[in-house]
C-alpha cells in the first residue's frame, strides 16, 4: 500500500461509500457495564452493504443518515490510495460548542490495520481542533475493532455528565467515547488535500 492521501470530499461524493467493503468477521464485542467496558467473545459476520435495497445495512439508508449532517455542515473526508478510496469519515466539527463529533468512519475490509483509520482519525480530529472543538466526541459500534482502534486514540468511555443523549438515544448499544483534543496539533499528520 502507498502513501494514504486524504482529501477534502463533497457532500455530492457521498456515494463513493458504495465502494468501501464493511464486510467484517467479528470476533469480539463489548458491552459497558456500570461503567466499565467488558469484552467477550462472538462470531459473527458482518456482510458488505446491500448496494441496491434501503434497509437497516444498504448504502441508501447510509446515505439517508449522512445527509442531514451534510446540509447541516459536517465535512467528509476520502482515503485514497492513489485514485482507489479505501476509507471514508464524516466529522460534525461543532455538534456543541466545544465539542465535535466523528459521526462515521469506514475502512475497507483488506485495508485495514494499514493506518488508513489511523490517518483519517488525525484528519477529523484536526478539523474539528481547529473549528473550536476540545473535544471528540463518537458513538462506537460495540466490537473488538472499532473499540480497541479508539481506545489507541485516546478516547475515554463518556460519563454520565458527557453523554450527548441524543447520540445515545440514537445507538444505546453503542460505546459512547470522548476523546480530549486540547493537545492536538492543527495541521498534523492527516496529510488533508
Ligand atoms: C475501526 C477501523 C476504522 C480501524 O481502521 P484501520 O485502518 O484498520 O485502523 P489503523 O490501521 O489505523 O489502526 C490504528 C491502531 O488502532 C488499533 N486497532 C485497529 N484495529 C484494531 C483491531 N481490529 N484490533 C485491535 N486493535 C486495533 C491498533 O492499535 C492499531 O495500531 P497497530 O495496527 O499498529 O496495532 C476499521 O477496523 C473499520 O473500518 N472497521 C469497520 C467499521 C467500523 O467499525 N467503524 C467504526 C464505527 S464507529
């Protein structure tokens, strides 16, 4: 794999999600138990999205929940691996004052744990810095992955006090994490174009 270049998308782009492959083979999930994150096993696959269909799983239904927060400001963002996209984000810069949100973040099933999210991760949290934000906020689907990934961001389970209800109304299964961004740097290393 090259060098991952992000860029800049419009919210005209948004159906490049249909070439990102979600498929995963999960093998672990969490929960947040009187506020603490448990791991336990699982098989389950998850299959790539129904690029046709508009339920639950369909690119439509994805688009359909981006959309509003595109209109409404949030910025999407590319991962290309020269002209191929391996990875998108959406970041909500000012969901609150103060506070940003990392609405969606997807890798391509066969590039990931190459830095792709890694460097979209530094790409949003920068946008969102430098818009204001001291902190990031994400409503994390509960496996292994996405978990452990945030976690190595520096991303705390929210408490009480920093839930954003309506996110957890939305996910209340999800892990809801806050991650601090007073000592990021704007314009570091997510190589935006
Ligand atoms: C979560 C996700 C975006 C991570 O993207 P990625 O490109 O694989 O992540 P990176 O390669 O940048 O990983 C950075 C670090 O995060 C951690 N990490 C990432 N994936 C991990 C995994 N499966 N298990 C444990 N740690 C993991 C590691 O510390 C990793 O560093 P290392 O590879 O040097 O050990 C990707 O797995 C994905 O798209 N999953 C499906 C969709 C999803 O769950 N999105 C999040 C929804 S909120």
């Amino acid at each position: 794999m090259g060098a991952i270049d992000v860029r800049f998308l419009t919210p005209g782009d948004i159906g490049l999600l249909r070439d990102i492959d979600r498929s995963e083979q999960l093998e672990v999930e969490y929960t947040v138990e009187s506020g603490s994150l448990v791991s336990s096993k699982t098989s389950m696959y998850v299959p790539p999205w129904d690029p046709s269909g508009s339920g639950d799983h369909s690119v439509s239904h994805l688009i359909a929940f981006c959309s509003p927060h595109l209109d409404q400001g949030a910025q999407l963002l590319g991962a290309f691996d020269e002209e191929a996209i391996v990875g998108m984000a959406l970041v909500e810069p000012s969901l609150h004052p103060g506070l940003g949100w990392l609405a969606l973040l997807h890798v391509s099933n066969g590039r990931r744990r190459g830095g792709v999210g890694q460097t979209l991760w530094n790409a949003a949290a920068s946008i969102a810095h430098d818009s204001g934000a001291n902190a990031l906020y994400v409503s994390a689907t509960p496996t292994g992955s996405a978990v452990q990934f945030y976690l190595k961001q520096g991303c705390q389970l929210a408490g009480p006090d920093e839930i954003v209800e309506e996110l957890f109304a939305l996910e209340p299964d999800d892990v809801h994490l806050v991650c601090d961004l007073s000592s990021t740097q704007p314009g570091n290393d997510g190589r935006l174009s």
